[in-house]
C-alpha cells in the first residue's frame, strides 16, 4: 500500500512538473520579450521562492494542527498548476511576473502537506528511498514539459502557445489527485512508529543547524530563469535549445534522486554534503564562456544539485522530526529556503548587471559552506554512519 501511494503520487507530480517546469523553461526569455531587466528576473525569480516557501511555515502547522493534508494540498496543486496556462494571457511583464508568484505560491501551500503524506508512506519503505523515487517521477514530468515547449518553439510556435497547451497535463494532474483522495484519505493510517528521538513537542538541535546549511545552499543556488536570461540575451544558443538544456538537467536530476536516495538511507548527510559540493561548480561553467559542452557540464552539475535539494534535503527532515511535528519541520524547512533563495536570487541577479565574476564566487562560497556545515551536522549527531530510519516494509 504505501509503495502505491508514493507511485500515485509521483504520477500526478510527473504531470504536475510537466506543467510548471515547462513553463520555467522559458518564463525567463519570455520576461524578457515583454521588457524586463535582469535585475527583474532575478528579483522576481527570488520573490516568487519565497513568497512559496514562506507559505510552508503556515501550510506545515496547518497540516498538523488540522490534520487535513489533502484539503490544503489540492488547494495549492490548483493554484500552482492554472497559473501557468493563464501566462498565454499576460501582456506585460508585470502580469507575467504576478502570475510566476502566483504559481510559486501554490507550489508553497501544497508542499508541507503533501511531504506529509509522503513521509507515511517513506516510514514504511525508507526515507531516501521514498523521496529519491518520488523525485525521479517528479524529474521524469521535469524533462517532458520542456521538451514540449521545445517542440513548439522548433515548429514555430511562440511562447504563448506553449503556455497555452501546458493546460493539458495540469487538468490531468488534478484528476490524478483526486483518485489518490479516494484511495487514501488517512495517510497517517500508514505510519510507523517515529525513527525520530525526542519530546514529541520540541525540534531537535540538529535540526536548526541543518536549517542554516538548506539556507546557506538555497542562497547560493542560480536560478534557471537567470541562466536562460543570460543565455538569451548573449546569443550562445538558438532560442529553442534552452528549453533543451533545461531538459537534459531534469534528466539528470531524476536519475541522481534514485541514486542519492538509496546511498542516504545508507550514509545520511554526508551524501547530501557531497552533492553540494558537487553542484558548486556550476554557475562558473554556465558564466565562464558559452562552449556547448562546458554549458552541457554545467546542467548535469545543476541537476545533481537539484537532485539532492528535492529528494534527500527533504528525506533528511523526515529522519530527523517525529511524526507529530513533522508538518511543522517540513514549513521550517522550506520557509528558511524560501527567504535564503529569496535574498540569493536577488543579490545574483544584481551581481549579475555589476559582475558576473563576483556572482560566480558568491555562488560557489555559498555552496562549499552549506557543504562544511552539513559535514559538522552529520560528524557532531553520527549521521554519518547511517541515518535513524525506519525499518524498511514492502
């Protein structure tokens, strides 16, 4: 039952990123076609994260106060999918720019709660396991929507008409959802007892240290929107190959989801340690020079980085909270990422007009220190031995 519930949830997350992700693929060009700055695509890029993960802090204690993850859930699934489409409609960038936020808020409201429910099911099967497939299904959508952008660029489509078709896999999303309410209305039926040590009402003290490497990290982390906005406005590549790029590293992110999950129910932070200091690299590829196979490079390290902020980042909270609070954790968590990648993506984006040298060596410090903090977190609580998970049930 719970491998089920995490493959149903995967599906309607597949169809979910189909949607969203394809148009992010190219919300950044189209920004700029409408006459944003730079400086507005990387403040807009920031504000729409935080505006969503700021929403978690709420959406989390309201999954544990009310104990209704699914109402909040379709909720926010509804706002986050119907915005994208509705960019067919916006004619300037600023109602662009309301509708980014829009969706990013959504995203914000349905995450807490559906982590939630995930983690019922995860305590069943293991935590990394559970989130590392979820992600892959989830990246497995991430490559399809931009790949059908891309496809209605090639055959001469503009940006609005694929925003415009992107209405297809959202409605198909919200149908899905709708069948996993039926099947499994009580989610928390499914959990085991808590892997996690401590009072039921208190946060555990490696639970704020792990909160300031997530921030650390998710100030640090370019956002695509500015990297398909610099590449555009360089004209290093025809304007049908972002979308391409953006592709290959969701690719990439589904694949390392699977392989990170499974080495965290095994090593615990000190894989999502290594993954951080993996991706580092990234923003000077992408802005060092426009060579296909170093912007090629860039995505993969991009997406591996990706990879580990949505699966085992997340996997990581579940080990650490008990059940009760776990809700909570999961909008503490989301909301410093939200209010760090905020104030990163910002910063980034004005770096980005006055010096891309100095953006690349913000990015890269940012990352190697998110990767030092998680290395104390895990060596002070013996994390890195092997995580506090559940026993692992079919």
């Amino acid at each position: 039952m719970a491998l089920q519930f995490v493959l149903l949830l995967g599906a309607a997350d597949l169809l979910a990123d189909a949607t969203y992700e394809g148009g992010r693929s190219v919300v950044g060009p189209f920004l700029a076609l409408l006459g944003a700055s730079g400086a507005a695509v990387g403040v807009l890029s920031g504000l729409g994260e935080m505006v969503g993960y700021g929403l978690r802090l709420g959406s989390g204690y309201l999954s544990d106060r009310l104990a209704r993850p699914w109402a909040i859930a379709l909720f926010g699934y509804a706002l986050n999918l119907l915005a994208v489409p509705a960019l067919a409609l916006a004619g300037t960038w600023q109602v662009a720019a309301a509708l980014m936020v829009a969706e990013r808020a959504g995203r914000g409201l349905r995450a807490p709660a559906r982590d939630l429910m995930l983690s019922h099911a995860a305590s069943r099967i293991g935590f990394g396991w559970a989130f590392g497939l979820h992600e892959a299904l989830d990246q497995a959508g991430a490559v399809a929507g931009p790949l059908l952008v891309a496809l209605v660029l090639y055959l001469g489509g503009v940006y609005r008409d694929a925003f415009a078709l992107l209405l297809l896999p959202a409605l198909a999303c919200l149908g899905i959802l709708l069948v996993a309410r039926t099947r499994y209305p009580r989610t928390v039926e499914m959990e085991m007892t808590s892997s996690a040590q401590g009072e039921a009402s208190r946060l555990p003290g490696r639970f704020w240290a792990y909160l300031l490497g997530a921030g650390l990290l998710a100030a640090g982390y370019v956002d695509f929107p500015l990297v398909a906005f610099h590449l555009e406005r360089e004209g290093e590549l025809a304007a049908s190959w972002v979308p391409l790029l953006y592709t290959m590293a969701m690719g990439v992110d589904a694949v390392a989801a699977l392989a990170l999950g499974r080495l965290f129910d095994r090593l615990g932070l000190l894989v999502v340690a290594a993954s951080a200091l993996l991706a580092a690299p990234f923003a000077l590829l992408v802005f060092g020079g426009g060579e296909p196979l170093l912007l090629g490079l860039a995505m993969a390290l991009w997406g591996t980085g990706m990879a580990a902020q949505e699966s085992v980042l997340r996997a990581a909270v579940a080990t650490m909270v008990r059940v009760e609070r776990r809700g909570l954790g999961f909008g503490l968590f989301n909301s410093v990422c939200g209010v760090a990648w905020f104030a990163g993506s910002a910063l980034l984006g004005l770096l980005y007009d006055l010096s891309i040298p100095t953006l690349v060596v913000f990015s890269l410090a940012a990352q190697v220190a998110a990767a030092l903090v998680f290395l104390t977190v895990a060596r002070a609580e013996g994390m890195g031995q092997r995580p506090p998970a559940a026993p692992v049930r079919g």
